[in-house]
C-alpha cells in the first residue's frame, strides 16, 4: 500500500519492471541533467511508462537494470511549448525516489520480510523464482500454474498473469495442489 500524503490520499508511484535504462542527458552547460527509465506496469495490457530522473535525482538509478521490480513515487510536471502554429502542451513523470522491489526473502531486508506484490512480469521471472524456492522443478511449476489459472494456457498469459503466479509462489509455503495430476508441461515456455 502506499503512503499517503498529508491530505490523506494515498501518494501516486508507478509500480512494475525495469523494462529500459536510457542513458543520461546532460545540456550543453552541464545545469541541467537527467535520465529516464521504461517500466512496464501491465495492469490489464503491457503499459510502458517512462519515467524522468533530474538532477541529483538521477542517483537513485544507481544499480538498477531491466528487470528489476521497482516502486517509484512521482510527481507530474507540465510544460508549455508555443509553436509557430500552435501551443502544446507536456507532462512528464518524474520520480522522487525509487525502492526495487526483491523476492520472498527480502532480499536487502531481513528473511521474514514479506514479498511485496508483483504488478508485471515475465515467465522468465515466475520461473526464476519457482526455481529459488523449488529448484528445477519444471512439472512442478506446470502443476503450480495450471491450479493457480485453470483452463488458460500459460502462452495466453499476460504480464498480469505472470505477476500472479509470482505473488502465488512467493506466499505459498508449499505449492499449490495439481488440477487432475496434470504432468503435462507443453503449454508452458520452457
């Protein structure tokens, strides 16, 4: 859940996986710079989000890469541009921090630290995971996602789904009972 702001209203973050690290951008005069990160929140559809970093801000990129989970708290900021034949108008999202988010141990925390929820991600990422708790259990992991979606294959699954099934296995202490003893691990990319 995320904070809230002393209005009491929760404070806007974008949450989901580092999908680009853009280089930074500095002018000419070396006043200003910044450096902008993608991040894929896939809440129902992939959504690519970009986000700006300014400044001394920048610093809290350091050692962040594709595929990291993160959470990032924002701000809006518009901007005005007057053309030759009309006004546009910009907003850009900058990010006031950033917390990447790790797996069930807590990664930079302590080992009873809980998850935090996964918004987005890949097979690749639920697979890797499975494997921290589970191994290469490959017809496990069939089993466990086949019970977790019924009667979706897992090469229909979104970036939603994925997320689903990491949040599934990173709460579960034991996974999840099969759906007929399905053994059957063609569905799923391997």
């Amino acid at each position: 859940m995320s904070e809230q702001t002393n209005t009491g209203r929760p404070k806007p973050e974008v949450r989901g996986k580092v999908i680009a690290v853009l280089p930074e951008w500095r002018n000419t005069t070396g006043t200003f710079w910044k450096q902008e990160i993608v991040v894929e929140t896939g809440y129902r559809f992939p959504s690519p989000i970009k986000v700006t970093f300014q400044k001394e801000g920048t610093s809290h990129l350091e050692g962040i890469a594709e595929g990291d989970c993160v959470i990032i708290p924002y701000v809006l900021n518009g901007r005005q541009w007057d053309g030759p034949n009309c006004t546009q108008y910009y907003v850009d999202i900058i990010g006031m921090g950033l917390q990447k988010i790790t797996g069930a141990a807590g990664g930079n925390g302590p080992a009873t630290q809980a998850a935090k929820p996964v918004l987005g991600c890949t097979a690749a990422t639920a697979i890797e995971e499975w494997a921290k708790k589970h191994g290469d259990d490959k017809a496990g992991f069939a089993e466990f996602c086949k019970a977790l979606k019924p009667g979706k294959p897992s090469k229909q699954y979104t970036i939603a789904d994925w997320a689903d099934v990491v949040n599934a296995i990173n709460k579960a202490d034991e996974p999840a009972p099969a759906d007929d003893g399905a053994t059957d691990t063609d569905d799923l990319p391997f």
